[in-house]
C-alpha cells in the first residue's frame, strides 16, 4: 500500500470553481482498481502552534493505493487527462509526495 499527498495550488479565488471539477472527477478516481481513497482537503484554522499557516488557493489530496502500479495506471486514465485539460487554467502548480508505511 502507497499513500500520496498531492498538493495543488490553484489561481486566488478559483479553490471553489477547481473543487467542483474536482468533485465530479471523484467517483471516477475511486472507482478505479486500486484506489482505496481519495479525497481533497482544505487548510483548517487553528490554535496548534506547530501548524503552518493557512493557504486559501491550495488543495490537498490525500490518496491511498494499493501499489505504486495502481497509482501509476490512475495518472494516465483517460478521465484524469481529460480532467487536467477542464482545470488546467485555474491550476498554478502540482505537486505529489508518495509514502509507504513505515
């Protein structure tokens, strides 16, 4: 089992416009082979210190995979290529980290 934290900024004020994309593409992500979870989040305010600050133009996925194959098979479906072209000029910057459980 993988984990991935992707990380998507998006152009100020689109987040809302970008999480409706998002929202339609999500029942197709988790119904692809070897997708355990797959859900977006927003920064939450709070008092805990260690915390950073809070970013209002950033969506963060938390993903959950089978194997690095699923994952690998997920970016090229053709929903996901279809998908970066409906968003691609509301989308700023993307970054993925992948984990394995320690």
């Amino acid at each position: 089992m993988i984990y991935v934290i992707a990380t998507i900024e998006v152009a100020a004020g689109k987040q809302q416009e970008f999480l409706g994309h998002f929202h339609r593409l999500t029942p197709h992500v988790r119904a692809e082979q070897g997708c355990l979870d797959y859900t977006p989040t927003t920064d939450v305010e709070t008092s805990i210190g260690a915390q950073i600050s809070t970013r209002p133009d950033v969506i963060t996925v938390v993903e959950k995979w089978e194997d690095i194959e699923a994952l690998e098979a997920h970016l090229v479906a053709p929903h996901m290529l279809q998908y970066r072209q409906v968003v691609k000029d509301l989308v700023i910057a993307v970054s993925l980290q992948v984990l394995q459980p320690a």
